[in-house]
C-alpha cells in the first residue's frame, strides 16, 4: 500500500500522454520525480553507500536515488521501440534480482518482482511477435519505476548486493539513454528531442530488417550482462568490469552502425 501513492503517479506520468499527447517532456518529468521522491520517503529506500568505499550523505543519496528511479523509467521508455524488446529487457532484470533477492533472504522482493513477471509474461505472449497490445508510455515508465525500486530496495537493505550489480544488471537501458544524451549533445540538440539513431532501431535498419528479430537479437545480446552479474552481486569489481565490457562492445557495435547508416542512399 506504501507503493500505491507513487506507482499511480508514475503510471500517469506515460498513461496521459498516450490517450491525450497532453504533457510536455518537463511536466512528465516532474510527475516522474513526484513519484521517484514519494517512494523514497514512504519505503526509506535510499542507497547512500555506491561502492567502492564511497559513501553518499543522506540528502545526496536521497537525490541520487530520486535521479536513478527517474533515469531507469525513461530508459525503459526508450528502448520499447519493438515487440517484446523492453518486456524481455524487463524480464531478464527481474529474475536476475528475484534470484540475488531469494539468495538474500529477501521475500518481499522476490514476491513483488514475481507479481510483475507474472503480469509481464500475460503481456509478453500478446506483444511478441505479431503486436496485438503495446506498452505505451505508461506502462513503460511503470516497469521502469518498478525495476528502479527493486534495484534500489536490494542495495539499500542488503550490504552484500553492490550498487554496481545493480548498474550492471540495468546496464543496456541505463547506458542506451546515457548515450543518446551525450550523442545528442555532441550533435547540439535537445536530449528531449525523439530521434531515430537509437541502437535497436540502427540494428533494424542494416542487420536484422524484421520487428521481432531485432528484439530477439538485442535480447540475446543484452542476456549475458544482466544474468551473469547474479553470480556475484557482491563484488562490486567485476560487476563494474563486466558494464565496461557492455560499454566497449555497446560502442563499437553502434560507430559500425552509425559508419553504414551515413552511407546508406538517402530517399
């Protein structure tokens, strides 16, 4: 019941913009924090220690904690571009975090990310491959918030769970809006302004040419980084290790990309 106030708020940050297109990128994003912020304050769920031996003040883990939840909504945002690619993201995270939360102890974790799945899975079978229902914004940003939570519920409760097994585990979101915002700022434009020069949506246009293909593909590439880190969500070394590797791999795949994309004729 503490989660109801701030889900609902997250769920209408999207749900308002799908039915009614009524809500600037500014006013979602304060609905968004509204409901970052909520949350924090009715669970006390907060990371102020980041690993590596840093640790946050309480305030500035309060505001570190309201700019995750709100950056991993609007990562899940971005990546549902095509049937089953956000959903599968999602269920990937989900049961590597089910998994560290059992191996903690932690039952209500593991309850409330099984609810989602179960919810998730229902969706999934109408979604992949033929697109019969759609996220929306508002579910996107929904699963985004609840990810969020379940990442930061396991790093603030348990001192065993790295902060970096949480980054890691997020990392193809996480890093996929991260870069959109640097590329976009290179180029001088608006990290609010939508474009078409997302990964998977380069991966549909020069490898994989078909909707659900483009999902499967990034699915199996995104798999190994967000379930290997399960097996040692303690070391925060390796898990930083194993984003970095994501990064370089992420990069190199995306300048090959970009590198067809300018050569490919204009219509």
């Amino acid at each position: 019941m503490k989660l109801l106030f701030s889900v609902t708020l997250a769920f209408l940050s999207g749900i308002f913009e799908d039915f009614h297109n009524a809500l600037s990128p500014k006013t979602r994003l304060f609905l968004q924090l509204i409901a970052a912020l909520a949350a924090i304050f009715l669970t006390d769920a907060v990371v102020t220690y980041i690993g590596l031996g840093v640790t946050l003040p309480y305030l500035i883990g309060v505001v570190f904690s309201a700019f995750a939840i709100v950056g991993v909504m609007n990562a899940v945002n971005i990546i549902d571009g095509f049937n089953g690619l956000a959903s599968s993201i999602v269920l990937l995270i989900l049961i590597s975090f089910s998994i560290t939360a059992a191996n903690m102890g932690d039952m209500g974790i593991v309850q409330l990310n099984l609810v989602v799945v179960s919810a998730l899975c229902g969706f999934f079978v109408l979604n992949f491959p033929y697109g019969r229902i759609f996220l929306g914004d508002g579910g996107a940003y929904l699963l985004g918030f609840l990810i969020a939570l379940s990442g930061i519920f396991l790093a603030s409760n348990h001192e065993k769970v790295s902060p970096w097994y949480i980054l890691c585990v997020l990392i193809y979101p996480v890093w996929e809006v991260v870069f959109s915002i640097i590329r976009k700022k290179l180029s001088k434009k608006s990290p609010l302004e939508p474009d078409s020069y997302h990964l998977h949506m380069l991966i549909y246009r020069h490898i994989t040419k078909n909707n659900p293909a483009t999902s499967l593909f990034i699915a199996a590439f995104a798999a190994p980084f967000t379930l290997v880190p399960t097996l040692y969500p303690n070391n925060s070394g390796a898990n930083f290790l194993t984003a970095l590797i994501f990064v370089a791999i992420y990069t190199l795949l995306y300048k090959h990309l970009i590198s067809k994309e300018r050569c490919r004729p204009k219509a």
